[in-house]
C-alpha cells in the first residue's frame, strides 16, 4: 500500500495540485495517474478523492508508489459536485487542475499553463484545446462542443461569459488550470447542479479575471460508455444548461454597472434556451429517427439475409426434391423387396407356429418325464438318505471293531510276548533242570556211593559184629 492520505504531515505547499475525483474508475484510472506523474514540472501534489467505488479504484490507487500521490476516501457518496468541492477544499497548492480519472495529458500541460498564469496576473483561467479518443464502447460520436480556436488567445472575462452563455460550455474541464483562490472565492462546483456545475464555475470565474486559451491539444479526452455525460443528453442537459446560466447572470447582476447587462443577457439567454430546447426536442426526434432508421436497416438487412437464405433454402429444396423423389423411388422398390419378404416371413411365420405347437407339446412331455423324474430322483435321495445313514452305523460299527482288533491285536501281542517270556523262562527252567537232573543223578550216584560204602560198612560191621558175637 503505497498511496495513503496525508495526516496533518507539516510540509510545505506544493505550487500546483491536480485533484481526481473517482468513482468506479478501474479501466483508466492508473493510466490517467501516471500521465499526471509524467509531468515535466515536480512541484506538484496529485490528490485522489474516491467516492464510495464499488470497483478496484481505490486498490489500484494504492498500488502506485509515489510519494506525491495522496489518497482520501469519502466515507457517503456524494456525487460529482460534492465529490469535486470536497478535492479542492483538500488541495494545498498555488494552482489547480481537476483531472477526469479516464483522460490523459501531455507531459507539458501544466508547464505550459503554469507559464501563462504566472505571465498574467490578470488571467484567471487557461484552458487549452483536447484530443478526443473515441473508445468503441461510445454509444454515439462526440459533438465537437469545446473551443475550436486554431490560435492561442487570451480574452476578456465578460467578453468570453456572453460567448460561454450563446454558444454553450466551451471549456473541457481537465484542461483547465487556475488559481486555486479564485476557485475558492467563486464558490466551487453549483451542488444543485450536476452536469453543468464546471460551466456554471467557468463563467464566475470570467467576472473579474480574463481567459486564456492554448491551441495545442494538451490533454486527452476520452469518449466511451460511461461518460456522465450521456446521461444529460438532450432535453436535461439542456434544462441544466439553462439553469447554469440563470444562477450565473443572477450572480453577474450583483456586481457594480452590470445589472442592465445582466438582464440583457438573461433575456437572450432565456430566448435561446428556449431555441436550445427545441433543438433538443429535433436532437431527440432526429436520434429517435436514427434509431428507427438504423432499427429499419438491421431489420432489412436480417430480412435480406433471410430471404438469401431463403433462395438458399429453395435451391436446396428444389436438389432435396430431386433426391426425395429418387428416394421414393428406390423406397418403393425396397417396399415390394419388403413386401415379397414379409411373404416369406408370413409362411415362415406360419411353420414357426407349427413348430412352437410341437415344441410346446414336447415341453409338456418332458415337463411330465421331468416331474416323474424329479419324483423318482426325490424317492432316491431317501433311498440315498437311508444308505447314508446306514453307511454312518457301519462305518461306525466298523471303527468299533477297528478298535476292538486293534485292542485284541494289541492283547495277542502281549499274549505272545508273554508266552515268548514264557518260552524263554521254560527253557531257561529246562535248562536249569536239566542241570538241576545232572546234579541230581550226581547226587544220586555219590548218594547210592555213599550208600554203598556204608551198607557195606555196615555189613563189615554186622559181620565184625556177627563174627564177634560169635
């Protein structure tokens, strides 16, 4: 944010101030900026005043650094007479120049107008011829209504009001400089006037103070769509003219010597107000006729275009026409080719329904088969369920005797293990008593040994006995 307004900042007055007044100005308002900036004097204050835009004025503004620029928003709307006092009552500057926020100026306007004023004392204002850049978006060409001298001049005052007065607002308001204290004095922009409060400022100025004109287009004023001015088009700006001009002469009266003068004027001014007012009523006639005229024009024109295109359409019709009947042609034949198939189709037809009897006739049948089948499958999925089930005991029964073998299986082995056991302790026992027997019959002989030694020692002794007995 670089434009910001200034807050009671002590610096010393420019020598010249150009107040732009903004409202909704985004197209040209930077362009209108910097040709102010682009000036060849430096002394200089530039003081934007926005009126409540509802654009991207006030950004834009913004965006331009430039420590001459000072930006103030209006906090209501107050229109273009409001918005243009309220800009001069903020500048500080010798001179002044109310800019438009879409036109342009020369890089020597103010240097050039400066000059003038500084020459002449006795000059209170100078204004200069303009370069009108017609923009396509302008409903209609401009009037040339501004000084169309091809000469610098410099008048006098009265003199320059009674041609200000007969021949209109001669004076393009963004050319002008003056003194800003003799803007001041002269009351500022009419607030009861809108499209002519600068005519109304311009002849007050003339009471005490001659006109200067440059012949030079130092400023470039644009014509586009929004120009206010399209809005006082005719009969109301001719009414608002007539009104400046009464509130002017009714201040010219006031003055020492110019009362009779003044009356003068009013009276011819009233007359050619009325002149004006008439001539807005043919201006507004004429435009309505234009209007019409050019309503009329487009009108034939789309009428020529449609009747083109309908001698277009016709030569197509006629070749459509040619090619329909071709068409026809080949559609009849197509429609016997139809005709004999639609024959065939029917005989066809005719055996198909005989053959959907048959087949429907099958269908019962095999609906029937189907159904003893479907009876015959049902009695063998109980037949299949009792088998199952039947399966399920002995495959059960099975896995008992399974078990049962396996527990006798496992009994006989024990049982041959233990006879093994059995066999081997038998053996074993028969050995033993085989060795046992040995030792037996050993036994028994060394027994029957013994035995016989002492039978027969006991018949030894017997004997010795016997014999000793003897």
């Amino acid at each position: 944010m670089c434009s910001v307004a200034r807050a009671g900042l002590a610096v010393a007055p420019p020598k010249v101030s150009v107040g732009i007044p903004t409202y909704n100005g985004e197209r040209f308002i930077a362009e209108s900026i910097r040709s102010v900036l682009d000036q060849t004097i430096q002394d200089l204050e530039l003081i934007v005043v926005d009126d409540r835009s509802t654009d991207t004025t006030v950004e834009i503004v913004r965006s331009l650094c430039d420590p001459r620029i000072v930006l103030y928003e209006n906090e209501v709307r107050l229109g273009i007479p409001g918005n243009w006092n309220r800009t001069v009552s903020l500048a500080r500057g010798e001179y002044l120049c109310l800019f438009h926020q879409d036109d342009r100026m020369q890089p020597d306007n103010l240097a050039r107008k400066l000059d003038v004023l500084r020459a002449d004392p006795t000059i209170g204002i100078v204004h200069s011829a303009v370069e009108i850049l017609i923009e396509p978006s302008a409903p209609y060409p401009p009037s040339r209504w501004v000084e169309a001298s091809e000469v610098d001049f410099t008048i006098d005052g009265g003199a320059y009001l009674r041609r200000l007065l007969f021949e209109g607002n001669l004076i393009c308001a963004p050319s002008v400089l003056v003194r800003r204290e003799e803007l001041v004095k002269a009351g500022g922009f009419d607030p009861d006037l809108g499209f002519a409060c600068d005519y109304a400022l311009w002849m007050k100025l003339c009471f005490n103070r001659r006109v200067a004109f440059l012949s030079q287009p130092l400023v470039q004023y644009r014509w586009h769509a929004d120009n206010e001015t399209h809005r006082y088009r005719f009969d109301r700006g001719v009414r608002e003219i007539a009104l400046a001009g009464r509130k002017v002469l009714a201040e010219y009266r006031q003055h020492p010597g110019r009362a009779q003068e003044a009356e003068w004027l009013h009276a011819s001014v009233e007359a050619l107000a009325k002149v004006h007012r008439w001539a807005a009523e043919l201006e507004t006639s004429k435009a309505w006729l234009e209007e019409q005229v050019r309503n009329w024009q487009q009108e034939a024109e789309q009428r020529e275009r449609a009747l083109t295109e309908l001698r277009t359409w016709t030569v197509q019709l006629e070749t459509s026409k040619a090619w329909l009947e071709e068409q026809v042609r080949n559609w009849q034949q197509e429609a016997e080719q139809r005709e004999r198939t639609l024959t065939e189709l029917r005989t066809w037809t005719a055996q198909l329904e005989a053959a959907k009897a048959w087949l429907e006739e099958q269908v019962r049948n095999w609906q029937q088969e189907a159904e003893q089948r479907e009876a015959l499958v049902a009695d063998l999925r109980a037949k299949g369920a009792e088998r199952e089930a039947a399966t399920v005991r002995l495959e059960e029964q099975v896995r008992n005797w399974q078990r049962e073998a396996e527990q006798r299986e496992a009994l006989v082995l024990e049982h041959r293990r233990a006879l093994e056991s059995l066999h081997t302790r038998i053996a074993v026992l028969e050995h033993e008593r085989a060795k046992v027997g040995r030792t037996l019959d050993d036994l028994e002989e060394q027994a029957w040994t013994r035995i016989g030694r002492r039978l027969r020692l006991l018949s030894g002794r017997q004997a010795m006995e016997t014999n000793t007995h003897e």
